[in-house]
C-alpha cells in the first residue's frame, strides 16, 4: 500500500515557493521589555532601620511604553534585611516599588530585583553604618552558672542586690553592689536561697519573676512577691501562684503566703508602691490588682481589687503589665497593647492591634511605649518591636515596627532610666542576644549595638545602675543557663 500524503506536502511547498508576495511579519511579536533603577540605590542609615528612599524600578516595553503587570521578585541578597513586597507586579505606569529595612550588620547590603521578560536582575545597594563610636560595646562582666533545671526566667534588681529567679532551684539573691556581702557587677556574691512550695500546681515551685515591695509607708523592705509559671496552653489555659516572701532578713527568707487566680496563672509584675498595689499579669485570667498593704500572711486571694480581661474570655493572654504616669499598660499575647485605667481596670484604648504576632514584654517611657513580640503566630514570627505613639490619655496607637533579622523571639523590652537606650533581649534562630537601640528619636529608635548570645539567647534582661555605670542583667537560656551581667555604659551617649 501507498501512501500520498507525502507528494500532497511536496506539492503546497512548491507552490509556496513559487509566491512573488514576501512573507508578511509576525502579526503580535513578543515585546522587547527594558528594566531600570529610578530612586533608592546607593543610600546609608543605621542597621536594622528602614531606607529613608523607597526601591523603585521602572519597566518599558519597545517604543519606551510603560510595562504594566509585569512581576517583580524582590530579593535579599546580602545583610540579612527585609523586604515589605517580595512579589509584585508594575503599576499602570510601569513602576513596582518595595520598601527595604536594613539587616544587623555594619556594612554594604544589596536587594535585586527579577522582571518577568527581563534578562538581567537589577541590583540595589545601601551601606549600613553605625552612628556615633563603635569603640563602646557591651561588655560581658560576669556570668553566674544556673542550674539546668530548667535555669532563669528572670532578675530583679534593687539596691544593689539581684533576685534570680530560677525556676525549679528557686529564687536566689546575689549581692552586686549592696555592700553586705562585698558583691559587686562584676563578682556576685550569693546571699541566700529558697525554693518556694508548689502549691499544688503541676510541675514544682516554677521561680519566674519578682518584685521587691519598699513600703512607702512603713519604710519596710519586707516582702517579695515571686510569680510561679505553672502549665499553660497559649491562649487558653494557665496555672501558677503569686508567692510573698518575707525578707526582712534577706540572709534567711521565709515563704508566708501567696495569691491565687482560680483557672489561670502569673506572669509579669508592676507596683504602685505609693497606694500599696501590686499589678500582675495572669494570663488568660487579665490582669489583676492586689492591695498589698499591712500585714500579709496565708491566703491573700481575697486582696484583690480588681480584675479585667480587656480581649474578652476568648481573646486575652496578658503576658506583661506595666504602671506608667496614670495609666496601666498591658501588652496581650492574643490582643496586643492596652490601655487600662489604673483604679477600675477599666479599658480606655488600644487592643487588637497586633493581629500578626503574639505579644510579648512591654515598656513605657514618656510619650512613646515599645513592646516584643514572641514565637510564630500563623507561620509570623516573633521578630518585631513594636513602637506605640501615646494620646495624652494613654491610648496607643501603632507608629512603628523595628524588625530584627534572624530571630525567633523578642521577649524583654526596656528603656534605660536616661531615656537615651531602648534594650532588646532575643531568643532562637542565628542571630539572638541583646541589641541596644538609640532613642534619640524615640519614634523610631536606631539600632547603636549589639552582642550575640548563642546557643539559645538571652529570655530576659533586667537594667540597673550599680557605681553611676549601667548595667543589664539577662537570663541566658539552655543548653547552658546563667546569669548574665553586661555593661552598656556609654553604648548609647
């Protein structure tokens, strides 16, 4: 059998090749596309700061028409920083922009940018320099071992003594710089011990934070309040009692009471010493206040004055409370920063407005209020400080974000007694430790210097000035956990 086929094609291709008429060109040729740098290259700010100039590129197509919805990938390619758009496409006049926060390191950095029907990337560069002397650094002074058992959550400190609250060893007070021991920063000396009760709460004494109560009206220096943090679930459940220590004699502390919250558990501490009240976060049970003033001994659960649950039950976790002017802030893992009234509890403002994250510390200091922000939230991480603009009656509003590049969690904000510092503490990932930002312009502090912890970071960090120097006492995390005394003096001047 035959087949003709073949012939048929040679015929058409003959007759084709015959034509006079030239072929005509392609009727919708692909368009020759051109991608340029317009503004944001080549600039220089602090690490950790957002370029004052926004990274904008232009697209053209052939004849110079702009190039609308073509995609853009922006990418990170050196220094750690981040991005505000990571995908996008050009604007009806060709443009895609992204805004560029700068990463940790002193440094040149550079973000480029791919379009779609462009060969080449287009590059950005920025130098990060870091502003004032770079000859001042945090220095580590001392480091006090902890028993791995869990180790330290937090440090008190007053009057030249450090109360380390160490989980299951318990609650140990260190003189480093009160005279009685002759302990200084630089070598503590271990006053005294105690373990406190579990009070039935699963998993032991659970020592996580501390206040020491100077009775303005006794001028006794009597009690500690400790918080134990017993089990909890986020955003759900908790556990754990306020602790009152007597420590009239700090060489020989005895445990003579404590305060409980049916259903939930302590966390973070604040006092009104003037009016003897003492505030504590308590987790999904809000945030209590407690009259703490006379005689205090066995159950003192019925001393509390007052009670609120800000997000509502579904949607409060307080992890932080703080007393600042006439105002009471809270900062809520699940609905962000509050304002509070400090008699009533009663909500004045703020709240759901750190959808992203869970929330963590907070500090307050003049007009401005800084808060951290812990784990992953619906795959976010913890990595941001969130920096809140105050009304003249304390209501927040959101102002900025400072994000720290390659960390999991900021779990302890605070601001030096000067105004001058902002000091981060930061857990997990490559990059955790303590990061000192100058506040300089408190809206948006830059960062001055930072010291990486490994092996887990640091979870707290408490700030005292000991002999005119200052000092930030911060809980080094397991493997290996301690006491970790830094000197900041001068880091910001």
């Amino acid at each position: 059998m035959h087949f003709r086929f073949p012939a048929v094609a040679l015929v058409l291709a003959a007759a084709l090749g015959c034509s006079t008429t030239p072929p005509g060109p392609d009727p919708d040729p692909d368009p020759v596309f051109t991608a340029t740098k317009v503004a944001g290259d080549n600039q220089t700010a602090a690490p950790l700061v957002e370029l004052a100039t926004i990274l904008r590129v232009s697209v053209v197509e052939a004849g110079n028409a702009p190039a609308p919805g073509r995609a853009l990938t922006w990418t990170v390619a050196t220094g750690g920083g981040t991005l505000s758009a990571v995908s996008a496409t050009t604007n009806s006049s060709g443009e895609g922009t992204a805004r560029w926060t700068l990463g940790p390191n002193a440094g040149v950095q550079t973000v480029t940018v791919a379009v779609a029907g462009v060969t080449l990337q287009l590059t950005f560069s920025a130098t990060a320099v870091v502003q004032g002397p770079v000859d001042v650094l945090p220095t580590l002074v001392a480091t006090v071992p902890i028993p791995a058992n869990y180790g330290i959550h937090d440090t008190f400190v007053r009057d030249g003594l450090a109360f380390v609250l160490a989980w299951n060893t318990g609650m140990r007070i260190y003189d480093v710089g009160n005279g009685r021991s002759g302990g200084s920063p630089s070598n503590p000396i271990l006053v005294s011990s105690i373990v406190t009760s579990a009070n039935g709460v699963a998993g032991g004494a659970q020592v996580h934070n501390a206040w020491w109560f100077h009775n303005p009206v006794t001028l006794q220096k009597r009690y500690l309040f400790i918080g134990q943090e017993g089990p909890a679930s986020v955003g759900n459940t908790s556990s754990g009692d306020i602790h009152i220590l007597d420590v009239s004699d700090l060489a020989n502390p005895v445990e003579v009471g404590f305060i409980r919250v049916p259903g939930a558990g302590a966390h973070n501490f604040w006092m009104d010493e003037a009016r003897q009240v003492l505030y504590a976060a308590y987790y999904n049970g809000g945030v209590i206040a407690v009259d703490v003033s006379g005689t205090l001994a066995g159950d003192m659960s019925s001393r509390i004055v007052a009670q609120a649950q800000p997000g509502g039950s579904a949607s409060t976790y307080v992890w932080g409370v703080m007393l600042a002017g006439n105002t009471i802030y809270l900062s809520d893992m699940e609905s962000g920063f509050w304002a509070l009234d400090p008699i009533t509890l009663a909500t004045r403002g703020g709240g759901f407005n750190v959808p992203e994250r869970f929330g963590s510390d907070l500090w307050v200091f003049g007009s401005w209020g800084y808060s951290g922000t812990w784990g992953t939230r619906g795959g976010v991480r913890g990595n941001a400080i969130k920096v809140w603009a105050l009304a003249g009656n304390g209501v927040p509003t959101i102002a900025d974000s400072i994000i720290i590049p390659d960390v999991g969690t900021i779990s302890d904000v605070a601001v030096t007694p000067d105004g001058k510092a902002l000091v981060a503490t930061a857990e997990n990932l490559g990059s955790p430790g303590l990061y000192i930002f100058d506040r300089a312009t408190p809206s948006r502090p830059t960062l001055k210097q930072r010291a990486l912890v490994t092996n887990g970071g640091l979870h707290t960090g408490e700030i005292a000035i000991i002999g005119g120097r200052t000092y930030v006492f911060a809980a080094k995390n397991p493997p290996s956990p301690a006491l970790q005394i830094w000197d900041i003096t001068g880091v910001v001047p």
